[in-house]
C-alpha cells in the first residue's frame, strides 16, 4: 500500500481501489454515499488486503 494511495483513499475513495474490481469499487463507492468515514474506512481495508498467491499445480508431462 503506497502513500499515493492512502492520500487517494482520504481524498476520493472509490478512485483509489478502482484497479482491486468492480466489487471493491462499488462497495466503496456506497459507503461514500452514505458518508465520507465509512467510505475511507473501506478503501483502507480493501488496500490493505492482501492477495493470495495463486500456486497452480504441475503435473508431469504426458508423453
């Protein structure tokens, strides 16, 4: 989480987790309507969540 992105989160917060998905954007985006602290509140949570490494499995090849 890069302070760009905490400053964004205070100032305008569906505009710093527009890059997580469009969950995460409207999620936040209805917090800030229904006021400016819970939309804050969200975005932080939402950037300070981090995602897991997806580790695919290998099969050995097939011949």
């Amino acid at each position: 989480m890069s302070l760009f992105r905490v400053l964004l989160s205070i100032i305008f917060p569906p505009l710093a987790v527009v890059d997580k998905g469009c969950g995460s954007f409207l999620i936040v985006m209805i917090l800030t309507c229904c006021g400016w602290i819970p939309g804050v509140i969200g975005a932080l949570v939402i950037l300070n969540k981090e995602r897991p490494i997806v580790n695919y499995p290998t099969y050995p090849s097939q011949r």
